[in-house]
C-alpha cells in the first residue's frame, strides 16, 4: 500500500463506478486503503465492481439521471470524504 497518500480510512464515493475508467480509479482507491462506494445504475454491474474490489467496499445502483433517486441516495448515505464522477457522454 501506498503511504502518505491522504485515502487512508477516507469515504469515497465513485458514481460511474462499476465498469472502465470508474471502476480503475475505484479500486486504486481501495488499494490506498480508502472505504469505497460504487454508484452506477444497474445492480449487476455494481454487484461485480463490488466483489472485484472487495475489502469494505459497498455499492448502490442509482439512476443518476433521476434527481429523485439521487438526493434520496445522498440523504441516506452519510458523511464521505471524496466524490467522483466519471460519465460517459
């Protein structure tokens, strides 16, 4: 594991996480030791992104085009230390 490198026991959210790019800085992430979560929108994908990291990371399937099931996610997820979103357009 990396050291000094700030992730250590951080909360990090990836929306766009369970395939390609997403899911590459997903699991550098978890491998400097931060507590991972997944958001994409379909649970099979996030499932396996989840299995692939493995440790404590965690994963939702979330449509992130629905500001409905976005804020609904958010309000219960909690505190976190990071966000990122990878989309592809």
């Amino acid at each position: 594991m990396l050291q000094g490198n700030g992730l250590q026991d951080k909360r990090v959210v990836v929306l766009g996480g369970s395939s390609g790019i997403g899911l590459a800085l997903a699991q550098l992430a978890a491998a400097q030791g931060a507590k991972v979560v997944i958001v994409s929108s379909t649970a099979e994908r996030v499932q396996k992104a989840v299995q692939c990291i493995g440790g404590e990371a965690q994963g939702q399937a979330v449509d992130v085009s629905n500001e409905r099931a976005v804020a609904t996610f958010f309000s219960k997820l909690g505190p976190f230390d990071h966000l990122v979103f990878y989309g592809r357009r």
